[in-house]
C-alpha cells in the first residue's frame, strides 16, 4: 500500500474478500465489465454529447495511454481539479487505471488549498480547466508551479493552454501509441493492485485544511456497488449530476460511479442554474438527483416549479447535512418523489434512507448503514458504548470505512480507536429497529451556563418558520453564561423575519426556553465551505465582533 496509509489488518481483508465485499477488482476492471454487457447504452449526455459505454471506455484507455507516454507512473499523485464535464470522467478513470492517484480537489479551491494538497501529497502533477466561472486557472497554476518543487506537469482542459502545459482535449483527440488490440496486454502490464490506494478524497471539514483520506479500489467498488444497490439503481436509472462530482457523494455515494455500476446513465447539468436543471430532468427524463439542503430548499421555493414535467423523477437525495422533515414532506408533495437521506461521509460509512422504509423513518431518520458488515455504536465522551436511544458520538468500522489519514499519524491517534473505529465526529442517536438520528456535530454544541444547546435541532425548527429561507445558528460570547445562542437567517423571497414572531413560533413549538436563539442576524447569503458547508466559524467569529464594537460604544 502507498506510504503513509493505513491498510485493514489482514484477518479484516480476508474476511471481506471470503464474504464477498472484496472482489479484488479496480475500479476500471468493474466499470469495463459493464461497458462490455452494454457496449452501446448511452452511458454519459453532456449538453449535445451522447457518449455510450464503449466510447466511454475508449477515451480513458486512449488518456491512459498518453499519460503513460507523457512520463505519469503508477503511485504518482495529481491534483485533479475539473468542473463537472465528461473530461473529468476520462481524466479520473485514465489516472485510475494505470496506477496514478487522483487528490480530488474541487472547483472552488484556491491557491491556498492546491499548494497545501500538493505539497501534503508530493504530487508531481495537476489537471484543471483553463477557466471556469469567469476564474482564470491557467494563471493560478502558474503562480503555484513556481512555488512548487515536484510539479512536473500542468493539463489543462479547455482552449488557451500555453505551451507550457499540456492539452487534455488534444491528447482526447490523438489517437495514442498501442491503441489497436494489444492496448489491453500492455496496460496490464502496470495493472494497479485492488489493495492499493485508488484515490485521495479531502476530508469535509470546515475549521481547517482538509486531510486526505485514502480509498482503495477494493474499499471504492463496494462504496459504490452496495450505495447503488440500496438505492435501488438498475439499468433504467438516469441520474442527474449537479454537485461537484469531486465529492464522494456525487462520485461514489451512489453517485455516478455507482449508477454506472448498475448499468445506468448519467447525464452532467453544466450549471447549477434552476430552469436548467429542471428542464434536463424533464428533457432526459431524470430518475434519480443527488442533491444538498440549499438546493432543494432554492427548488423548493422556485415559481418555475409547476411549469416542468416531473414524472420521470423517482428520488431526490440529500446529503451533507439533515433536511428538515417539513421540507422532505415538501419534496413528496411538490415533485411527487421520495426524498432520500444519505448520510455519511468521505472516510467510509454510508447510511441510506430505503425506499421501502416506512413514512415515519423516511421522513425523520438518517437512515441505517448500506453493509451487513458495517460495524457502528454510539459512545460518551468515555468511549464508552451509550444505550439505545441516548445521543453519542457515532464511531463506525468495516469493509469501506478507512484505518487512517493520509500522513496523518498524530491525528489519526484522535481519530480512530486502537481496534480501528472511526470517531466520527456527529452526534446521533439510534433506535430498537437499527435506524440513526442524526443530530449535530460533537463541535457544533453551544454551552449556555452549563445547559448545551444542539445547534442543528434549533436550526431545523426555524427552517419550518414559513418566512425563513435559510438559517445557521451559532455560539455568542456572553460575560454572564460564557455562550448564548444567535440565529443567523436567510428570510424567503419578499419576507422580513420579526425577532418576536420568530421566538412566539418557536415556544408555541415547545422548545425548552434555554434553546431559544437571542438574537437573530438578517443576511442575504452564508460564508460557504469549497465543499458547500457553511463556515460556522466565520459566522461566531462576525457576531463576536458585533458585540465588541456595540461594548466599545
């Protein structure tokens, strides 16, 4: 395994492989035995390409090969860093395929994050467009690859690429050296060990810089195969890529990796756009959309909601924090489909909502772990196991969960049990039938005089206030009660959000008075994680500095 990982004991891997979570493929292998049952099923749609599997699996192999040529071997590391397109597709698969382990940046990274990732990673390349969202990447990686000492190569999708770099859409349209039948002989030659480290996601935190989190192709194929088979993923499947595919969610969770693996379509929306992606669910017929909370909740509120056809559409996912039961109820009434919760995160342990769960659990859980093999409890702050029903920290172990950070040693000593439980980091609590309840991170509890305050609970309550749009509550500093509870709020369209009215609808909603938020700031936007989180921090560090100045005068 890649230095500075931590690979499952081997009693844990022989387990895996004797019950069948392992099949010791890679990720490519997996995805060539669909592509050969369906060689001609459209397999990718991106605005007017309609690329089925066979062309699919003829790209990569044709990069594979040019990277090869270009001098990329099997454990380099390259950041890659490409919006949704079918670039990213090809460039993802063809550095899996001969070995090379992606760093999966996204989007809205800046020179900070990459240099930190390519120094953390001892990458010797980096993939990116040369422009995207009216940001000029090109001159970023200019700017970078004079700081960086292994930088060797810089691709670059798209037009304007300076002769310094290399053009990913040229190499697309070259054809390679042992393109014709010996092409399969000679890539096998450098055939990645299932074992190894397929890919390195960051970690979704937002206090700090991201860690990498190893995941190997033995570990990924089950993610994705067992993601897809709980969600029911079949070869009528078309789901709708709008979130960064970078993510684990959308790459893996069951994500486009997944719907792939079952032998269904992708179809990538270029923008995040409301009439667009309504029109492509209309236009392809759209049966499944991974989605996040400020989406759904923009949907939710759109006028052009009743202009468009949604029949095709079975599922809307949520992942990446709880939806609310009011606006899943929402989602049931207004698109007609089931809303699905995905919990879970990028180190491993996913917890999926099943569409034969009954109304209660689909619309109030998380959700339950998608492997007879995940191994979860929840504990105090002890480490201790709690009973059934008490809220802990959730620690997770199994076929698809890692053993550790990526050169992360010390942290990992924190992070991981010495019998190799995840801590989590979210507080939840499970019931008799197997079913979590999410409720909050561990961190993101405010201590007022001693009584904690689940800052989650109190958000997801005004979320169901009809004039509020978006809220984050956060921690004040208080002189008398160390923390107080303040409501940052995204009123709806039109509205303006009283302080009493706001706390009359909370009380008559029987929340213990302590809970109660007090004082609410009015904004029209939220500082967002690359990732899509909002960035608590910057918001207590905002009201600290209110209160300082509203002290001094």
């Amino acid at each position: 395994m890649l230095e500075g990982c931590v690979p499952w004991p081997p009693e844990f891997a022989r387990l895996y492989v004797s019950k069948g979570y392992w099949e010791e493929k890679t990720l490519v292998e997996k995805l060539e035995e669909v592509a050969k049952e369906v060689p001609n099923k459209e397999a990718l749609v991106y605005k007017d390409q309609r690329i089925t599997y066979s062309q699919m699996i003829a790209n990569i192999n044709r990069l594979a090969l040019h990277f090869l040529k270009i001098g990329l071997k099997p454990r380099d590391r390259v950041v890659l860093q490409l919006p949704n397109c079918p670039q990213f597709v090809y460039t993802f698969f063809a550095l899996i395929k001969i070995g090379v382990i992606p760093v999966m940046a996204l989007p809205a990274h800046r020179h900070t994050e990459i240099t930190y990732f390519l120094r953390h990673s001892d990458a010797v390349g980096y993939i990116i467009p040369s422009e995207w969202r009216r940001f000029n990447y090109v001159k970023m990686a200019e700017e970078i690859a004079r700081e960086s000492v292994n930088l060797n190569f810089i691709f670059v999708t798209g037009s304007g690429v300076p002769g310094n770099m290399i053009s990913i859409d040229e190499l697309l349209s070259r054809p390679a050296d042992q393109e014709g039948h010996e092409l399969q002989d000679y890539l096998l030659k450098i055939r990645p060990d299932p074992y190894d480290v397929a890919l390195l996601h960051l970690s979704g935190g937002t206090t700090a810089l991201p860690k990498l989190i190893p995941r190997t192709h033995n570990d990924y194929v089950y993610n994705a195969k067992q993601s897809g088979a709980v969600a029911g993923l079949d070869e009528s499947t078309v789901l709708l890529a709008v979130l960064p595919m970078a993510h684990n969610y959308t790459l893996a969770s069951c994500g486009i990796i997944g719907t792939w693996f079952h032998k269904g379509k992708v179809v990538i929306s270029p923008d995040l756009d409301t009439d667009t992606v309504f029109s492509l669910v209309e236009q392809e017929k759209v049966t499944v959309i991974p989605a996040a909370v400020p989406l759904i909740v923009r949907w939710l509120n759109s006028k052009e909601i009743k202009h468009y056809d949604f029949t095709s559409l079975k599922v809307i996912q949520n992942g990446g924090m709880k939806l609310a039961p009011e606006l899943r109820k929402a989602v049931q009434e207004e698109f007609r489909c089931m809303p699905q919760e995905v919990y879970g995160n990028a180190e491993g342990l996913l917890n999926f909502v099943r569409p034969d769960d009954p109304e209660e659990m689909i619309l109030h859980s998380s959700g339950r772990p998608i492997s007879e093999a995940d191994e979860i409890k929840v504990c105090d702050d002890e480490g201790k196991p709690l009973p059934v029903g008490e809220i802990g920290e959730l620690y997770a172990r199994g076929p698809y969960t890692i053993r550790g950070y990526y050169r992360a040693p010390d942290h990992n000593k924190n992070a991981f049990t010495e019998d190799g439980f995840y801590k989590t980091g979210d507080l939840v609590r499970l019931n008799h039938q197997g079913y979590i309840f999410y409720e909050g991170r561990k961190k993101d509890v405010i201590n007022r005089g001693g009584e904690k305050i689940n800052a989650e609970e109190i958000e997801n309550l005004i979320l169901s206030f009809p004039k509020v749009k978006n809220v984050a509550v956060v921690a004040m500093p208080d002189p008398v009660y160390g923390e107080k509870a303040c409501a940052y709020i995204i009123p709806k369209e039109g509205e303006t959000v009283n302080f009493k009215e706001l706390i009359d609808f909370l009380i008559s909603k029987n929340v213990a008075k302590f809970k109660l938020p007090e004082r609410i700031e009015i904004v029209s936007e939220f500082p967002l994680s690359p990732a899509g989180k909002v960035l608590k921090r910057v918001l207590r560090e905002d009201i600290a500095k209110k209160l300082e100045l509203e002290r001094q005068k």
